[in-house]
C-alpha cells in the first residue's frame, strides 16, 4: 500500500517510475509443504505466485512488474552476481560441521531439524526458531535433535560454504548509515540498523545445501544453492531487466544511473536485509547505486493477534472481495489510515466499519454526492458559472490552492497516513462550505449565489479526484467519470479552473455507502471460528504415564464430599476456600478453581475428593485434601462428579 501510494504519486507527478516486486520462491518452507503435499516446489510456488499476483491487482497495487525469483531472468542474474564478487575476491571459504540426514543422503537446513527447545522444552521447535516461545535459536542449540525427512537422528558432517564477511563493510556501513542517514530514514529503521551495527558484524554463508534454489555457478559447488538471503534481493534487479526487455528501457539506468533514486518498502523484519546486507553485496559489486530510503514499517496486527497465514488468521484478499464487492478502496483507506508507520497497529472490523461510515461515507461521499446532486438538479448536470465572490469562497480558494502542496510533501516524508489525514480534511472543507452555505435554501432568492457555491464545489471534487487518486484508485476513477473529467496530473491540482462553465457531466451515484453491523459482526464471527478451531488443532492430549502397582493406587483415599460452603480468597485469583463435609469430618479445602466456578454455584454440590493427601498451606490456610477436576481442552476446569448424588463419605475405588 504505501509503495503504491508513492508510485502513483511519482507518477502523477511525471516521474519515470519502474515500480517493481515478486514472489521471493526459494524458502525452505516451500520444500516441506511440497514433500507434505507430494508434489514439486516448482508446483507450489506456481500455485501461490498466481494467488498473489492476482490480489495484488485486485486491489490496485499499480506494479509496472510482479516477478519471482524462479524465473530463468533471475537465475542467470543472481548466478552471474555471485559470479562477478567470486572473481573479485569478494567471499571467504569456510568449512564447518553441519547437520546431515545419512537416510536421504543430505544436508539439513534449519527448518529440516527438529527437537527439544532449550528455553521452553517444548519438543517440535525448529533448527531456526521455536514456535512456542519464539526464542530464535541455531541447530546446535536443540535437544535431541532429528531430521525432519527420516525421523532419524542426524551426523554432523564436514562441509564448505562461501560466506560475505560482513564484517569488513562495517566501517563504511556506519559513515553511510549511522553518519549519513540519521535525519532522513525513519528512526525505527535507523536505531535498527545502528543496533546491528554497533554489536558488529559477521561474516554470513551466502551458500547452502540444498537442491532448491538457484545453483551455485562453480564446479566445485555441486549441489549447492544460493542462500535465500542473497538471491531474493536480486530478484528486484531481474525483475527490472524482464520489464525493461518488455518495454523497450535499459535496465542499467535504473541500477546504474545517476539520477535514480531506488527505495525500498518493506516491513521491519526485513530492515536488515535492505539496509545492511543487500547494500554490502551492491557496495561489494561496485556498480550499482544504493537506496535512498527504507522507509519500513512496523507490524499490522488483526484484531490484538499476529497476523498468521499458517494459522489462517488474517483476512484474505480473494475473500475480502467476496464479501465486500467492490469495496477495494475501503479496505485501501482503512489500512493506510491505520499503517504501522511509527509502531505496531491493528486492524480491527469495528474500526473498518467506523472508518467507512464515518469518514468515507459521511464526509467524502457527503460532500461529492450533494454536490453532483444539486447540479444535477438546479442545472442538469451542467457547471454552473462563478460569479461576484465572498470571504467564504475566498476561503475554499486558498484551501483548494494550499493542500496539493501539504499532501505532497507529507507523501515525499513516506508519512502516508498523514497525506490521506490532509485529502480527508480537504473534502471536510467542501462539506462544511455546502453546510454553511445552504446552497438548498438560497436556490428561490438568489440563483446567482447558488451557481458559485456549486461551481466551486465541483471544482474541489475535481482537485480531490486528483489528489485521492494515490489512495483510492478505483473511487476516483468513478468520481472522474461522473464529472466527465479525465486527469491525472498532480501539477494541476490547486485550481478552481478545472472544470469548465457549461461543462456537461455525468448522473450521479453513490461514491461509498453504509457498512452494516451484521456484515462486520459476520467478518468477527469468521475470526473467532477460527481461534477455536486453532485451539482444537493445538491441542495435544498428554502421553499415557507409566505403570503403577495396584498398591500404589490403594494407598489412595478418594471419597465423596458435599461441598457447604465456599469463599473467594481476597489475594488469589485462582483459589477458592471450600468447606467439605466427608461423612467423617467436615474440612476445609483450596481449590484453584475461582476462574471457572462462582462460589455460590459450589454449595451444595457433591466432589470427588483425595482425602489423605498431605495437608499443605496455601496463602496461609491449611487445604487439608484435594478436589479432583478434569482439564478440557481450552483449559477450563470442570468438577468430577457421582452421575447420581451419594452419601457423603461414600469411597471412591
Ligand atoms: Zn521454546
């Protein structure tokens, strides 16, 4: 979205633009689903690149190329760029002791090792990550490691990497970076990299053993790629030549050129790959221009939770459209307004629906509809002309000819919501003008007053179907069409001469209308089907414990107690303080379970309870004896009971 927004920007503005992105195809993950499903990484990557492609389109995101990295342009180009820093001496070679799969008769990448996690013990966590506790981890740090292919226990086995050291370009990355880029990058980007840089840098294998990828191009390589990390970001650099070839550019004044500024949008995962290592390889090349900025952004949440594709919690373009036909620039609007720019954000429904209601609908479309619906109506459809002007027209004047200026340059600081903030306060002024004005009430005594109102408004509708076209495409290009105007030029923005007298447009329609309450509660509802059905899916029902001898279960006294009384105990959340009448003694018992039950639903209910337990003090009280409960699966706690009421000390065996 912000990419697209400063594209169509730039453009607008009549800049030469190759706006340029793909689908990054050479990921581990894409091998394991691959084996998973039986079919070839080229399969799955085909099936996903044509998925992707295809919302980004939907949706408006103006690429001038959506490429992927298992193209044969970009396997020649990421080859022949290791190629050239091979020859230049660019690479140490290393060896070192690596994970092998003796079964399937190869090295295991990080994602192919499974094990015990040494932080949280949990025991599928990966060789680069655990899932459960997101600690980032190496190989060497699981337990129990085994190979995700054969289950086996994998060998260590020597093997030779080619590696970029890092290292060497620190000194030039903190004049560059630390020194150079202070005021103009954004400071979640420049602390990022300052902090990488100062903890120094390391040498990194550019290399890896793997059969998916692009191959390294020496003979002494053989069954080796290019680590992802290097080839990926060359993949904007191939994408680039397969859109010049097209269109009849040279590539190299893109890459090369003096006057090219290259800028990359990205996320804040990404920050250090565009800034610090994708900039050493081009530094190391030495004929390519650098980025200018890397105005990353934060993270987008969805509805309090990390947005997950493997845990399907997110919402899909192609299933947005189903429900929201022809709500593009909605879901656009709704996302720039809420970006990530400065920190971590989140998208919710209710604030998709307020949004649209409350902004697009009640201010934008307000404005824009009683404008063309008054001309329609006092003047078919024709601009009237302007006449004798007051403080009031004078005052929409100069903010028609101040806000291309603002919104420009709110685009050009990468302060996208800012820009958007402004084009709404513009089309705020148009409503205000028709609300202060009345132009409905003065039609009978002078006509002449209303003909210069409307005729200004129209003019303000045709600024704005300008300036909004960055952000809402699809809207104002049928805003455009209702006024009969077609224009794209930035420049021409800031002026009440756009539209003619006597100018003849379109009917009028609506530009946006009402979401209503079930149609968000239903998006809700999805999201929390989801969270259940995710909870079902993780739950692991824990392994069977070993044997015991019937005696060990004899020494158990378990009987039936009816419960007379139970309180909240003021300092825990979790235990409740239970009266028990056994049949022999009445006694008083901690039960850590105040989060599922009331106290008073308690009373009077019969408990399986271990009686003989050792008593034990709790918050200073002594829980003589323990209340059996059964665990389900999303943790909440329920009583075990007799299916049929007992009398109280009846034994349990
Ligand atoms: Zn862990």
């Amino acid at each position: 979205m912000p990419a697209d927004i400063y594209a169509r920007y730039l453009r607008s503005n009549g800049k030469d633009v190759a706006f340029v992105c793909g689908s990054d195809e050479h990921g581990v993950p894409i091998t394991i689903r691959a084996k998973k499903e039986g079919v070839t990484p080229q399969e799955v990557v085909d099936k996903y690149h044509e998925i992707i492609k295809k919302s980004f389109h939907d949706f408006g995101i103006s690429f001038d190329i959506y490429s992927r990295t298992s193209s044969s342009t970009h396997h020649e180009t990421a080859a022949d760029f290791f190629t050239k820093l091979h020859a230049q001496g660019e690479f140490e070679v290393q060896e070192s002791e690596q994970y092998y799969d003796e079964k399937n008769n190869q090295f295991l990448a990080d994602r192919y090792i499974i094990g015990t996690c040494p932080n949280c013990s949990y025991d599928q966590a990966y060789g680069d990550q655990c899932e459960s506790c997101g600690s980032s981890l190496s190989p060497n740090d699981l337990k129990d490691p085994r190979s995700a292919l054969s289950g086996e226990k994998p060998i260590k086995k020597a093997t030779k990497h080619w590696y970029l050291p890092l290292d060497k370009y620190e000194t030039w990355l903190k004049e560059w970076i630390v020194d150079g880029h202070k005021d103009d990058w954004k400071s979640n980007v420049y602390g990022q990299c300052k902090s990488w840089i100062d903890q120094g840098l390391h040498p990194r294998a550019v290399t890896r053993d793997l059969d998916w990828g692009v191959p390294v191009p020496l003979d002494e390589a053989k069954g080796k790629v290019l680590y992802v990390w290097f080839d990926a970001p060359i993949g904007y650099i191939s994408a680039t030549k397969d859109w010049a070839k097209e269109n009849g550019k040279n590539w190299e004044d893109y890459w090369k050129g003096e006057n090219t500024e290259l800028v990359h949008f990205i996320g804040k995962d990404n920050i250090v790959f565009h800034c610090i290592i994708f900039p050493s390889m081009l530094k190391a090349e030495g004929s390519y221009i650098l980025p200018e900025n890397v105005p990353a952004n934060e993270f987008l949440n969805l509805e309090g939770d990390k947005i997950s594709t493997s845990r399907n919690w997110a919402v899909w373009l192609h299933e947005y459209l189903e429900d929201f036909p022809g709500k593009e620039d909605v879901l656009r609007y709704t996302l720039c307004a809420n970006a990530p720019e400065t920190k971590d954000n989140d998208f919710t429904w209710k604030d998709f629906q307020a949004r649209n209601n409350n902004e697009l609908v009640a201010i934008f479309g307000n404005f824009i509809n009683r404008a063309l619906v008054l001309t329609k109506k006092y003047y078919d459809a024709k601009v009237p002309a302007r006449g004798e002007l007051f403080e009031i027209d004078e005052e929409v004047i100069s903010k028609i000819a101040e806000y291309p200026t603002k919104i420009a340059a709110s685009i050009e600081k990468y302060r996208f919501r800012e820009a958007m903030s402004y084009l709404m306060d513009l089309a705020r002024v148009g409503n205000k003008y028709l609300a202060d004005t009345e132009p409905w009430k003065l039609i009978k005594e002078s006509p002449e007053r209303v003909e210069t109102i409307l005729n200004l408004s129209l003019q303000l509708a045709a600024n704005l179907s300008i300036l909004g076209k960055p952000f809402l495409p699809f809207t104002m290009d049928k805003l455009q069409n209702m006024l009969a105007f077609k224009m794209e030029s930035w420049s021409e923005a800031g002026s009440v001469d756009l539209l003619v007298t006597g100018h003849q447009m379109e009917d009028p329609s609506l530009l946006f209308d009402k979401i209503e309450d079930e149609l968000v509660a239903a998006q809700v509802q999805k999201l929390e089907d989801t969270k259940k059905q995710n909870e079902m899916e993780n739950h692991v029902v824990a392994p069977a414990k070993s044997e015991i001898e019937f005696d060990d279960f004899m020494k158990m006294d378990m009987r039936v107690g009816t419960v007379t009384a139970a309180e909240k105990l003021k300092k825990s959340k979790k235990l409740l303080k239970l009266s028990i009448d056994t049949g022999f003694d009445e006694r008083t018992v901690l039960s850590g379970i105040a989060e599922h039950y009331q106290p008073e639903d308690l009373v009077g209910q019969q408990v399986c309870l271990l009686v003989n337990l050792k008593p034990r003090k709790m918050m200073g009280i002594e829980s003589q004896g323990m209340v059996l409960m059964v665990e389900d699966k999303d943790g909440s706690l329920r009583l075990v009971q007799p299916n049929e009421a007992v009398n109280p000390g009846a034994g349990i065996s």
